[in-house]
C-alpha cells in the first residue's frame, strides 16, 4: 500500500473523531462552524492524498553516492593487495582467502605472478535501480587454467631431460616410480620457465558487478564470476 493512501485513512480517521466530538458536545443540535469547516478541510487533504496515491504510486528510499566509488576501491584495494579494505566493500563475504598465500614453493610463484596481473577498466557508468546497481568491468589477470595444461606438457618435457641426464637410481624408486622430489624439480622448472613469459597467459573478461545500498552505503554483492576472475579462472 502506498505511503499516501496510509496518510489519508489517518486523516479520515481523524476527520470522524472531530466530527463525533463536535456532535457530542452540541448536544442542543447546534453545529460549532469552526469545527465544521476543520472537519471538511480534513476530509478534502484525505481526498488530495488518495488523488497522489493513485498517480504516484509507491515512495521508494533513495540511494545516495556513486556506486562506482566501491567498485573502484575494491579493485583498487585487490591489485594492491590492500585486502582489508577491499573485504570492507563487500555485503556478503568478510574474506574470499586472498590473503592467504600457497605454502609450497610453485604455489607460491604461481600466486605472486596471478596478483602481479591483476588490473581492471570500469566500463562507462553504473547502472542504478532504487537500491541496487551494476557496473560493468573490465578485469585482466593471468589465465591459470591454460598456464596449467601448457605447465603440464612442459614438465613432461624437463622430466625427460632428468632421465637422460642422471642415473636410474636417482630417478626412481624400487617400484619404478618418479621419486616425488624428482617430478616436484621437474614441475618447478617448468612453471618457473613458463612465468618468465607470463603476460602470454593474461586473459581479459567483462564482470557485471552487483551492487546493494546498505545503511547508507553501495556494497558488492560478490558472486562467482567474481571470485573465478580473482583466482584465474580456478573457482
């Protein structure tokens, strides 16, 4: 129900009991003019009230402020690696894990070279809708689905090297299997050979980023395109 067809049955409601009251208190039939003319004045901002009713219809809250400014604090925030501040412009999350960095040697320089890529466009202005928006972004970063199966064929290239080069027995074990520390150096080396090109792999995607106004202010609502950017296309 509209905020204006609630206002007029306060006023009519309003208007019945000063005309009950100034009925009651001329018990000799007399009509007070005062209240008379109070209760027809009512009784016509009632009738005003449900005319806007029925031509405005409801009264929405405003939003207030540019979405664009907590779009590009967080993307400015995630390139940076500043990630508290960018956790603060989200509604939904209060970390998506990328502060947390991989504990093995590889894991490590495959993230470093995913944040080192990172960068983003904002494409024309937001799209605002009472309390919600989009932004449409352009995000770059480093591709690591395709970084991992060229990673993959150029490891199986190095191992061969490492066989060709050393002796049986530092290669495999009683079940002629890789040692593990053999296919790890072999994996290392290709991924290190493979990041001193990395800028071959970075792939660039347009994010619709939703948006809400909440207490006063525009927050990401993250969802899964968003996070499978930010982690190369791993999420």
């Amino acid at each position: 129900m509209g905020v204006s067809v609630v206002i007029a049955f306060i006023i009519i409601i309003i208007a019945v009991a000063v005309g009950i009251t100034f009925v009651l208190r001329e018990s000799a039939g007399r009509i007070n003019p005062l209240l008379a003319i109070l209760s027809l004045l009512l009784a016509g901002c009632s009738a005003a009230f449900c005319a806007i009713g029925s031509t405005a219809g409801t009264v929405y809250a405003q939003s207030d402020g540019d979405p664009q400014e907590t779009v590009r604090i967080f993307f400015d925030s995630v390139c940076s690696g500043d990630y508290p501040a960018a956790y603060g412009c989200l509604e939904n999350y209060s970390s998506l894990g990328l502060e947390n960095t991989p504990s093995a040697e590889v894991g490590e320089l495959v993230y470093s070279a995913l944040r080192d890529s990172y960068s983003y466009e904002l494409q024309g202005p937001a799209a605002i809708d009472r309390l919600s928006a989009k932004q449409t972004v352009s995000f770059t970063c480093l591709d690591l689905r395709a970084m991992e199966a060229d990673a993959e064929a150029e490891t199986s290239k190095v191992l061969e090297k490492i066989v060709r080069s050393r002796p049986r027995k530092d290669i495999y074990d009683e079940n002629n299997n890789y040692y593990p520390a053999v296919t790890e150096e072999a994996y290392r080396t290709a991924v290190t050979g493979i990041l001193k090109n990395a800028s071959a792999y970075y792939s660039t995607r347009e994010l619709t980023v939703s948006l809400d106004y909440i207490d006063r202010r525009w927050l990401i609502n993250a969802d899964g395109s968003l996070m499978n950017a930010l982690t190369g296309g791993t999420a």
